[in-house]
C-alpha cells in the first residue's frame, strides 16, 4: 500500500494530457525525436531535458497564470541545435553557449510554425550568460526551468521524477508515430 507521500508523488509525475495534445505535432516530428541523438548534461540526452524542460515549465506557467502552451512548445524547441556540443563547434562559429539559441530558434522555425512568443522563449532562454534578458512571465519560466533541470541533469537530482516524465512524453512520441 502506497503512503500518502508515495501517492502525491505519483501523481505530480502523471503526464496532464492536456500538455500532450500540445506538443503533439512537434513530439512526433522526426527531428525533434532526433535530440534522443546527442548528450545534454551527464548522462541526459537533450531530448529528455527538453521534455524535462517543456512539461515543468508548463506546469508552472499554469500556476502562475502564464501562457502555458508557448511554454510547453518553446521550452521543447529550446535547445533543437541538432549537433554534439561536447565534441563539435557550433555550425556558426562562436562559443556554443551564446550561439545555440539562435542556431535552435533557426532550426525550429524552419520546420515548424513559431509564435513570437515561442521564438522570444527559444532565443532568450540562456539568460543572463546571453545578454537579451526574457520580455515575458513565459520566457522566464522557461529559462529558470531550464538551469533547474541543467542542475538536476548534472547533480543527479530529481532522477525518477525527471526519467519518468521524458520516458511518458517519449512512449506517447512512439505511439503517434511510426518508431515503434
């Protein structure tokens, strides 16, 4: 039998389906699914930390009455660079730190239809190492989420919750589309 604090904790890692429904068409997307390819943090691929990413700050734009989906879709595009940083320079030139949002919003708008709001979340999101600071509550939530779960990634922290989180978004992924 499940304790009371088992139980809570059970059910604050059930994916919303609401969350789902709004990343499905870039969930499914084999580039997006091609992040799985390359390493984040540690032993954390950048498509887990993006899911990672994507769902709690959705999560907390909710709760403080944010746009959750721009934070769903633009904190799973936040880091769609699409190349090794811990082994090759950025297609651009320039330390990967500065350079990958942008070469991320890039490549995200190229494939998929981006609000300005989800570009200002792509683009600012390394705040403050980047000095354009987020104009929106979105594009804060998104870039605190982002050095919470880059701390989690790289200190261990957190691990069940995170891994079932990203390994949920995942099977959804290979379910809607032709992975199996």
């Amino acid at each position: 039998m499940q304790s009371n604090t088992e139980r809570k904790n059970t059910e604050r890692i059930a994916v919303v389906p609401e969350y789902l429904e709004i990343i499905d068409d870039l969930i499914t997307h084999p580039k997006v699914l091609s992040m799985s390819n390359y390493i984040q943090h540690s032993d954390c691929t950048t498509l887990d930390h993006c899911i990672c990413v994507s769902y709690f700050s959705y999560l907390s734009a909710i709760k403080a009455g944010g746009n959750g989906r721009a934070c769903a879709r633009g904190g799973l595009l936040h880091d769609m660079y699409l190349y090794d940083w811990h082994r090759t320079k950025p297609p651009r030139g320039g330390l990967h730190g500065f350079v990958h949002p942008l070469i991320a919003a890039e490549t995200a708008a190229g494939i998929f239809d981006l609000t300005e709001l989800e570009k200002e979340i792509i683009l600012v999101h390394m705040w403050p190492l980047t000095l354009r600071p987020p104009m929106s509550k979105e594009a804060l939530i998104v870039s605190m989420t982002d050095k919470y779960c880059a701390a989690a990634e790289i200190f261990r922290l957190d691990y069940e919750k995170r891994r079932t989180v990203a390994e949920t978004v995942i099977a959804y992924a290979k379910e809607h589309t032709d992975l199996q």
